[in-house]
C-alpha cells in the first residue's frame, strides 16, 4: 500500500502567525525601545510605513493581534531592525545545533552521530584512514 503525504501549506506572507507571550513582550519591548530612542510618534511610523498607528500600538504592547509577517518585517525595515534580529527576539531563530542537522541529509545522519562519539584523540586516525580509503579502487 502507497501512502500519500500530505504537502504542507505554503506560508503566505500576510498569513497571520502566533507569537508565545514571552517572545511577543521581547518583540514589543524591542520596536517600542528603538521607535522612542528615535522620538518617532506612532502616527508618524504608521503614516510613513502605511500601516496603521493602531497597529504600531499593537505591536510595541505586545498585545495579540493580527500579525502578519510581511507588516512585521515592514517595521522592522522602518527601524533598521534585520529580519534576522526579529527571528532571534521572536524564538524563531535556529540554534547552530538544528542548522547544522537541518543540513545533513537524512541518510548520513546515522553515521554522523556515530562519527560524534569518536575521541577527540582518535580523530587524527580516523582522518587518515578516510583519506587512505578514498585513494583505493575499492568494488564498493
């Protein structure tokens, strides 16, 4: 029997998301500490980025609402915050660890967890016996 997966949905820029508490208090804290730094009122942010002062409020109270990630990125530009930065204060960010799974293909990731546990002291050997390998005509 074939089972079918399911393809997941496209995200859709202007898809509304979902922030947990302690990330959305972090964002808002953010936004609103750089906006007063500036001394940029509300409506001035909103009429200049062309969303709304009520949304700008939203957001720097960090109240639900609806957020969208092309608005959210739309002030982020406006105060010259990087998508990067809005990733990590959000918890969206990868830690190095998920980055560096996230690369490894799915059928090498058995042999490196094993290659994880060798010694730190055994690597020289190993390196060397890799090397001697790659140089053989080996059937395999």
């Amino acid at each position: 029997m074939v089972v079918k997966h399911k393809k997941p949905e496209p995200y859709h820029p202007a898809q509304k998301f979902e922030i947990p508490d302690e990330a959305r208090d972090r964002f808002a804290q953010l936004f609103a500490q750089v906006r007063e730094q500036r001394a940029i009122p509300q409506w001035k942010v909103g009429k200049d980025t062309g969303l709304s002062q009520t949304f700008v409020s939203t957001l720097e109270l960090g109240a639900s609402g609806d957020w969208s990630l092309v608005n959210t990125l739309r002030l982020a530009k406006y105060y010259g915050i990087s998508p990067q930065q809005v990733a990590d204060v959000l918890g969206l960010a990868e830690t190095p660890e998920e980055k560096e799974a996230s690369l490894i293909p799915e059928y090498l990731k058995e042999t490196v967890e094993l290659l994880k546990e060798i010694p730190q002291e055994r690597i020289p050997a190993v390196n060397a016996a890799l090397t001697y390998f790659r140089h053989k005509d080996l059937p395999f």
